[in-house]
C-alpha cells in the first residue's frame, strides 16, 4: 500500500490491556499496535492512531495502561499520531446499551446531539473516568502537542523537554509546566505577533480551534498548547 502512495492511515487501537481488547471484541494483543505503528512508520506511512478510555466497566488501572501505551507508541513511531479520546456510546452497539444500564442518559433531540462538541475531545458521560485519569490524559496530550512542534512552529526547549517528559513517562508538575508554558506563549505572542501554526487532522489537538469547541466543555480537557 504504501508503494501505491499510501501516507497516511487511520487505525483504531482502542485499547492498551488485553482483557479490554477482548471486550471490544478485536484480536489485538499485547503491544501489537505499537508494532504495526512501527512498521507504518518504516515505510513512511504515517498512523493517525486513537485509542479509547472510559468504556463501561473498564478499571482505571485499564485506562492508565492505555494511555501509557499510546504514549510508548508515540516514542517508537516518530511519525505516528497517537491520541487518547474518552468514550462517547453510540446508540444501536452492544456498549451503548451497556452504558444505559449503567445510568447512561445520552442526547435526545437533534440539538442536544450537535451540542455535544468533537466525539474525540468531549466528555458525555460524566464521572466515569477518574480525576487522576482525566489528568493523565491531558497530560500526555499537552507534551505530544509541544513534542511535535505546534504550539510555536519549531523545536527548541520546551518542545525537548516536552519529549523527554514522553521518554519518561512521567507528568509530575506537569500542570504547573503547562501553566507556566501558556503564560510563556501569550506574552511571546504579544510581543513578536508569530504566524500561528496550522493545525491538521492528525494533530492531538484535531481542530481544537473550532466555533464548536468553544461553545462545549471541549476545552477542559486541554492545556493552552492543545487548544490551538
């Protein structure tokens, strides 16, 4: 495929643990993801990669193994676009129903449905996903966005820092670095007026700019970086 002129490929990972992959019903084991997103990588096709949190039933020691996964993903695959989006039921699958027994109470009327923001980035069943998970998250998706140079257009300190934070897999402080990051970009933009950075599709961010973020809770899920 990739000699044909395939670049770029949309893949589902879902998951980080087996026994979540086996829910979902995809057999898919241990770090093959991390495996296929290396070989796309060797032939230059770049993965734009999501993974999922928040499932019904899912433990939190499951979400933490997923978004820890996506995050070794991003370091083996330098071309790759791994992200972490929450879980959002659709009705007519199995999980939807799942979700409804559980206390689920999903949009009912068209509006309600378009009020609801990006399905990657919204949060539409509400304290599933624990507050440390929730951080975690954010977390990895603000220094993915700095690692690949997209909050300033280049690759200088914070976009290195912001990677060896990837390498390590630690976020300690990791909320006050952003803060003070933010406050760095604003007072950079003020002064010097930089051209933005054009967001993509296989940004982490993924249009985070939009009209229909900003009318949604969208934006609590991300730092400065990630917002656009």
């Amino acid at each position: 495929m990739a000699e044909s002129g395939m670049y770029v490929a949309e893949i589902g990972a879902e998951a980080g643990t087996d026994n979540m992959m086996k829910k979902i019903g995809k057999p898919i084991y241990g770090d093959d993801n991390i495996e296929a997103a290396v070989e796309m990588d060797r032939r230059g096709v770049q993965g734009s990669i999501t993974y999922i949190i928040g499932y019904p039933h899912e433990s939190e020691e499951s979400m933490i193994a997923t978004i820890d996964q996506c995050r070794r993903l991003h370091n083996a695959a330098p071309l790759a676009r791994p992200n972490v989006w929450p879980f959002r039921p659709i009705p007519g699958t199995v999980m939807w129903d799942q979700a409804v027994a559980l206390g689920y109470e999903g949009p009912k009327t068209l509006p309600e449905w378009g009020s609801i923001g990006e399905y990657h980035l919204e949060e539409t069943w509400p304290g599933v996903i624990p507050e440390r998970v929730k951080q975690m998250r954010m977390m990895y998706q603000h220094y993915a966005t700095m690692s690949y140079g997209l909050a300033r257009g280049k690759i200088g300190w914070w976009e290195k820092r912001a990677q060896a934070r990837l390498d390590s897999g630690s976020y300690v402080h990791g909320q006050f670095e952003a803060r003070a990051f933010g406050l760095y970009n604003k007072v950079r933009k003020k002064l010097f007026n930089p051209v933005d950075v054009p967001r993509s599709w296989v940004d982490p961010g993924h249009k985070t700019g939009t009209a229909g973020n900003a009318k949604s809770k969208a934006t609590e899920a991300m730092t400065d970086a990630t917002k656009g």
